[in-house]
C-alpha cells in the first residue's frame, strides 16, 4: 500500500506532538518533585523562586475580570500610598539634609508600597512583567498575558487617580506651610517634563530593581522576610530617581490638582509660582515609561531567569 507525502507530514505532525506532550508532562512532573523538596527550607533557592513566579503568573490568568480589576485597583492604590510616604519623608529637606540622604529616606519608605502590594494582596502592572516566565514556558498563552496587563495597568490608573484625588481633597499637601504640597509639585514637574529617551531608560532600570523586589519577595517565607527582602530594591530605585508608570500615575496628577486647585493661601506660604507640568508631555512620558518597565521587568529579568532556570535543557552525554 502506496503512502503519501501527506500522509507522512501527518505522521510526523503526530509524533511531534506526541513527543512535545511527553516532554511537557516529564517537565510537569519534575516541577512537582521541585515544590516538594523545596517545601520544608526556610526560604526558596533562585531555582525555586522561578518555578514560584511562573505559578503566579498562570493563576493570574485564571482570575476573572472584575477579581483582576479590583486586586489592580488596590494596587495602584498602595503604590500612591508609598509615594505619598515619600513626599511628606523629603518635604521641607531641601537645604537642609543631603540631596542623597533624603532620596535614600524617601526610597526606604516608598517601599511601602510594594509591602502592600505583596503582603496584603494586589496585582501591580510593573511586577506582573514578570508572567513572561509562565509565557515561555508555554504555561500560559501570550493573549492570556496581554489580557492581565492590559486590566492591571487600567485598574492601577484608576486606583492611582482616585488615590491623588482623595489626598488632594483632604488638603494633606498643604502641611508644613506648603512644604509636603511643594515637593508634590517638585515630583510632578520633574516627571512631567522629563526628556522622553530618558524616561525610556529609566523606566527599564526602574523595573529591573521592582521585579527583583518581588522576586527576592517570593524567596520570603514570612511577612518579615518579605518585608526585609523588598526594602532595599524598591529604596534603590527611588532613591536612583528612575520611573515606575504606576507611581507616575499619581505623582503628576496630584501635582496637577494642586497646580490648578490650590487656595491662594498655599501659593503665599510656599513663596513660589505654579511649576510646568505639560499634560501632554506627561501622557507621552507615561507610555514611554511603561514600555520600558515592560523591557525592564518582562527581558532584563523574567526572560533572563527563564533562560538560566526554566528553558528545556538537552540532556548532557
């Protein structure tokens, strides 16, 4: 009996498949054995922690809509929460502490924010660069990816709005004589006018340090591992003035509110005019900054672990 061409393409497509299933099944079952060994150490090795990261992102895919949108909303909450620690921790420093130290101070607490996005439970757009892992490893489908950022990056926007909103409403800024509103002001204006290739650049080490945050975050055991383990890449990224979108997110808008709302009385105790915060420029900045976190988080660490901890490896003879 004759076979044909097709046929035999067939064959192979199925033996292919065939082969791609096993593999994928042997990897699932040492993935299995790895949680097991690992699960009794006091914290989880950096082979661990990519296993770890790749789970987290496959269930992030299985959350609902409205679960996504809410989780991101609290996150772009915490995030602007841990600017708003920042600003009032370096308000009033100018002239009076070293320009380093008080970035340094500033970094340590806006840490916080992150804290609460680990600890208490959100979803982050930055960090979430990190489910590229479960992407190369055909865990989970690049549609599937694009769904969660696209809802975090949405719901963190509302979340970091609706925060600079609330803040502003309170009259918070207006403390210390204008002092905390004033370097709200600093923070927008310099973030807002921002050359764009720079924000590019800045955005990329932004979220290389905020995913190692969550990376050594996932290592933790306890709260207070976690805790210790974040605090000293979030405060470096702060400290080192790079962009994160979600913080920008709030920081500008808060500047803007005050810029076009402010009473007269805060304009006199502060002894300055309105800065320049172009709208425009920012909204750019904002899209450049994001893409870079992606490169940042998604590449220069999601990738880069992948390919030292969780690429297929042919065996060695």
């Amino acid at each position: 009996m004759e076979v044909s061409k097709a046929d035999l393409k067939q064959a192979k497509v199925a033996d292919h498949g065939e082969a791609n299933d096993a593999a994928r099944y042997e990897r699932a079952q040492l993935d299995k054995e790895l949680r097991v060994s690992y699960a009794a150490l006091p914290t989880l090795p950096p082979d661990g922690v990519a296993l770890l990261a790749e789970d987290v992102g496959v269930k992030k895919t299985q959350y609902d809509t409205v679960t996504i949108l809410v989780l991101a909303i609290l996150g772009g909450a915490f995030i602007s929460i841990g600017g708003l620690f920042a600003t009032v921790a370096q308000a009033g420093s100018a002239g009076m502490v070293a320009f380093g130290l008080a970035k340094v101070v500033g970094g340590f607490v806006f840490a916080t924010g992150l804290i609460l996005v680990v600890v208490a439970g959100a979803q982050l757009f930055t960090s979430d660069a990190l489910m590229v892992m479960a992407w190369s490893s055909g865990r989970i489908t690049g549609r599937a990816m694009m769904r969660v950022w696209v809802l975090v990056w949405l719901g963190n926007l509302v979340g970091a709005l609706g925060t600079a909103l609330i803040v502003f409403l309170s009259g918070q800024y207006m403390q210390g004589h204008g002092a905390v509103g004033e370097m709200a002001l600093y923070y927008a204006s310099s973030k807002a006018t921002l050359p764009s290739d720079q924000a590019f650049f800045m955005g990329i080490m932004c979220n290389v340090l905020v995913c190692l945050g969550a990376w050594v975050g996932y290592a933790g055991r306890t709260v207070a591992d976690k805790v210790l383990a974040i605090v000293f890449p979030i405060g470096a990224f702060v400290a080192a003035g790079f962009e994160h979108c979600v913080a920008n997110m709030y920081f500008v808008p808060l500047g803007l509110f005050i810029k076009w709302w402010a009473p007269e009385k805060f304009w006199i105790d502060i002894k300055q005019a309105a800065p320049e915060i172009p709208v425009d420029h920012f909204i750019q900045n904002l899209g450049v900054v994001t893409l870079g976190n992606v490169v940042g988080g998604g590449i220069c660490i999601g990738l880069m672990y992948w390919i030292a901890y969780r690429r297929p490896k042919q065996e060695q003879h």
